[in-house]
C-alpha cells in the first residue's frame, strides 16, 4: 500500500512539474513586444500598427491594448477567402473571370468583369462575395475553423460574414495569421498559399515589395485595415494596422510607420 501511494505521490508531483514548465515556457516563448512610437504619425487617428520582423522574431505594436481588440475584417478577409476558394477550386487559378451582372456598384473599378487577381487589387466586393457562395457555408466554416481566424463566426450570411457582420479579429491575430502565410504554414497547398502571395503584391521596388490588402466599412468609413507583409534584401516584416477611419488611411499610416523605421525607403 506504501508503495502504492509513494508512486501515486510520484505521479501527481510529476504532473505538477510538468504543467508548470509547460506553463512557463509557453509565457517564455511569447516574444516580447515592444512599444512603438508613433504619435507624430497618427496624430489625431485612433488606431493600432503590429509589426514582427521574421528573422529576429521580435514584435513592435503601437497602441497594444487595441492592437488585442477584435474588428470585422472587412476587405482584408479577402487574402483568407482567396485560399479557401483556390484550395476547393472555386475558382481555378488567379486568373479566373466572373462575368460583371451590370450591377451598377459604387466603384466604377467595380463595374467589370474580374478575376481573383483584379479582385484583389481592387477590392471588388461582388468577386468575392460570388467565390464565397460557390465555396458555401460548410467548407468555409471548416477552413476558417482550421486556420483559426479571429473568433471564426460566419454566422453573419455566406457572402456577408465579413463585411461589418459576425466575423472578428484582431490586428494581433492577424499579423499571426499573415505570418504563417509567409512562411507556408497553413493548411493550403503551396501552390495555393504562393498564388494569393503573388496577387497581395503592392508595391514592387528594387529594394523591397510590399504585399497588402486594405479593408473599410464602407456603411461610415470608420473601420479601415492594411495587412501584409514587406519583403526586403536581408529581412521580411509581417504587419497589421487598423483605424477608426478607412483602408487607405491605415494603408498610408503603415507606409509612414514602415519608411520612419527604415524598412522601405
């Protein structure tokens, strides 16, 4: 009976230990992320930038609590819906037409047909809200889940989820999630994840090339993203930035951020 209980004793202490180092190297392998200074550059906007250069592993945010906070993705769920519809061939490849309905749609960009690549450049909602119906609610359900994107709530309509719905995230979930698309490490084909690489391309330079993706309401304009990544000689930066004003402020306000800190010129 002693010894019964001196191995139980055993265990359970083993246990403990156990946990308790699992506990402690899990808060050890968070990296550290340090403040960002960034008043001069967002000035009156209200907003948050994530910043993690790849090599070093080392995190940069301004406005951490709010970079924790979740938001609807808006248009910058598009890099996420584009895998899903690439991988379960939705569409064929980046070069795949959907015929405009002559719809006449706010944008005259919009007012054409398009393929997943053009859709992307442009933000056409109606490209990808399509490719969303075809993909359908049970696939996406099951790759959101996958991926574990932001609360993965797609109860909001299929073509609908993301655009100021039921779908939410934040800027740090999605720096996480922009990270594993750089170094492939989601459930996509490789094919699949170097494609929407590909078509995120924004700025091409000598130097560097930025991929990104912008995101706004469009119902006040009141929420706007830029997530991506920036590709450099010696290092690779995956960012995410959201504010309370549109895609393309927190665009310029990343691009500001990226060329005060030297990492494009």
């Amino acid at each position: 009976m002693k010894k019964i209980k001196g191995f139980m004793l055993f265990i359970v202490t083993a246990v403990t230990v156990v946990s308790i180092l699992t506990l402690t190297m899990g808060v050890f392998a968070d990296p550290k992320i340090h403040p960002l200074e960034l008043n001069d550059i967002f000035r009156n906007t209200q907003g948050t930038l994530v910043l993690k250069n790849l090599k070093t592993n080392q995190v940069y945010a301004y406005n951490q609590e709010r970079s924790k906070e979740r938001f609807t993705p808006e248009s910058s769920f598009k890099v996420p819906n584009a895998l899903i519809g690439l991988e379960v061939k939705a569409v064929a490849d980046e070069y795949d037409v959907k015929r405009w309905d002559g719809v006449v749609r706010e944008f005259p960009v919009w007012n054409r047909d398009h393929t997943l690549a053009s859709g992307m450049r442009n933000s056409v909602i109606w490209y990808y809200q399509a490719m969303a119906r075809d993909i359908g609610q049970e696939r996406m359900q099951d790759y959101i889940h996958k991926i574990g994107y932001g609360n993965q709530d797609i109860s909001g309509g299929i073509d609908q989820f993301w655009l100021n719905s039921a779908l939410k995230i934040s800027a740090q979930e999605q720096a996480a999630f922009i990270e594993k698309l750089v170094e492939e490490d989601l459930p996509f084909q490789k094919k699949t994840m170097k494609t929407v690489k590909r078509i995120m391309i924004d700025d091409e330079q000598d130097d560097y090339t930025v991929h990104g993706k912008t995101g706004t309401r469009l119902s006040d304009m009141g929420l706007g993203w830029y997530v991506g990544y920036v590709e450099t000689g010696k290092d690779k930066w995956v960012f995410a930035t959201n504010v309370d004003a549109s895609g393309s402020a927190a665009k310029q306000l990343t691009l500001d951020t990226l060329k005060k800190l030297k990492i494009i010129n």
